[in-house]
C-alpha cells in the first residue's frame, strides 16, 4: 500500500497529516538524473507529491552544469540537498560527475542508481563520493522514505 511521506518546510513541525507514516519530513531541493525518460518521470513526480522541489536533468552533461552551477554562489543557483543519478548516461557517467566535482567543491550526499551493479562498480562509485549505491529495479516508495531519512540526517 502507497502512504504518503510528504514532507514539510520545518523539522520541528511533527504533527501526522493523513495517511502518513510516521513523523513529517523535511523537505528538500532534489537533482535527479536519469536518462529514461518514463523512470526520471516517475521518480520526480513520487519526489514532488512528497513536497520535494525537484530538478531533472536528462544526460551527464546537464548533470555537471546544474549540479556545478548549484556550487558556485556567483552562479546565483540554489544548492541541491540530494542528488539522484543514473550511473550510465549520455556525457557523463553519475560516477565520474562526481568524482569531477567531488575534487574541487564539497558537493551534497549523492546517490547512484544503476542496471549493472557488480561489486567493483559499488567499489568505485563509494570511492568517488556515493552516499549509497541502489541497485535498479528500484522500488519508489522504497526511494522516497530513503530520501526522507537522507535528509532527516542532513539536517539533525
């Protein structure tokens, strides 16, 4: 059964809305990543039903620019609390975006998803950064508690 995590703009506000479970979440600016176009749409629209403001970008390329123009203040672009990102894309992988970036600005907790997850390719992606590796297929609701406890942690 489907319950609804949404999230809401303050931590310290815990009263239970409808079908919820558990306490509220905070809620978080999201990039994500995916060159499927119907799984970037399920999963960003999961992520926006949750209360989440969610980027999506469609390849590696749009990856380092959102995602670099996001760490350069002059830049004007919010930051991301989260990114989630395919690991094979066109341009750039999830990994090398993120080891590209990881060298020279502190980046948030990134999350990779992948069809073709062998232990040297968890090994690698760990090295470079991950906060997690996830194995596709991927279960949604599974995602969306995961990003609430992500950012739950971010916060406290």
């Amino acid at each position: 059964m489907n319950h609804s995590v949404r999230c809401q703009a303050s931590p310290d506000d815990q009263q239970p809305q409808g079908n919820d479970v558990g306490p509220p979440a905070v809620c978080g600016r999201l990039l994500v990543a995916e060159d499927s176009s119907a799984f970037r749409y399920l999963l960003a629209s999961a992520l926006r039903a949750d209360g989440h403001d969610v980027v999506e970008v469609s390849n590696g390329v749009d990856l380092m620019d959102m995602l670099g123009g996001s760490l350069i203040p002059e830049w004007g672009a919010a930051p991301f609390d989260l990114v989630l990102s395919d690991v094979r894309m066109p341009g750039w992988s999830g990994i090398d975006a993120l080891a590209s970036l990881g060298h020279d600005f502190p980046l948030p907790p990134v999350v990779l998803m992948t069809a073709f997850g062998d232990d040297e390719l968890h090994r690698r992606a760990k090295s470079a950064g991950a906060m997690a590796v996830l194995d596709k297929p991927i279960d949604v609701d599974d995602l969306r508690r995961f990003v609430i406890q992500l950012l739950r942690r971010k916060v406290h």
